[in-house]
C-alpha cells in the first residue's frame, strides 16, 4: 500500500513528491509504520508543509483528505 507525500514551500510551490510504503499491515484502522525519501534543493523560503495525502484512486473529490504538517527548513 501507498500514499502520496509532498513538500511545499511557504509559497505553496511543490519542491518534492514521492509516493510513502507502508512497513506493515496496512489493512487495519489503526496508524502504520511508513517510509518515504524526499530529495529536494533548499527553497527560498524558510517554512513549508509535508502533505501526506490518502491514496484516491477514483480522483473523486469526496474521497481526497490530507495531513498537513507545518515544516522548518533553516532555523531563524
């Protein structure tokens, strides 16, 4: 099983995209253990997000969902 995980940039511009794997059973309402390797040049600015979007297969929008976490890329 996998996701979508993108890194943005304060701007919102998508600096990284890789699709996260699930470690273990991933059939279970419970959280699963995942991996995911972004490579991407340092942005301009010094906040983003981490999107970890649900796999939508349909494209429906009723299905679409996310978790954004606010990021750092360089201490103030």
């Amino acid at each position: 099983a996998s996701f979508p995980v993108r890194l943005k940039d304060a701007n919102g511009v998508e600096i990284a995209v890789t699709p996260a794997t699930a470690e273990s059973e991933w059939m279970t309402t419970d959280f699963v253990p995942f991996s995911a390797t972004l490579t991407f040049l340092t942005p301009t600015t010094d906040t983003g997000m981490l999107e970890l979007h649900k796999d939508n297969p349909s494209g429906l929008p009723e299905y679409d969902d996310a978790l954004i976490i606010p990021i750092r890329f360089r201490l103030p």
